[in-house]
C-alpha cells in the first residue's frame, strides 16, 4: 500500500535532495565537480521555493 504525496511535499522533498547532493558534492569532491554542486544547490533551493509557493496557494 503506498501512498502519494501532495505536490508540494514532493517540490520540498526535492528541493531537500537536491540541497543535499550539492552540498556533499561541494565539499567532498571540491576541485572535481565543485561548480556542479553550486548548480544543484540553486536548483535545490528554486524547486524549495516552489515547493513552498504551492503550499501557500493551497492553504488559501
């Protein structure tokens, strides 16, 4: 039995991911794939936002 999570758990969920693979990227393979973990950290952190804005739009 599984269960779906709202869309704006799943935007947030990986958002949180993403933030997390770039930071551990940033800092555990540095000079290797440092401007990648930048990326993933701002795409991180746009599909936060998102993830927050549809929350908000649902609460209304």
């Amino acid at each position: 039995m599984t269960k779906k999570l709202e869309p704006y758990k799943r935007y947030i969920f990986l958002g949180i991911i993403f933030i997390a693979l770039g930071v551990s990227f940033s800092t555990s393979l540095g000079d290797e794939t440092g401007s990648l973990g930048t990326v993933f950290i701002a795409v991180g952190g746009l599909f936060f936002i998102i993830g927050m804005s549809k929350k908000r739009k649902e609460g209304k």
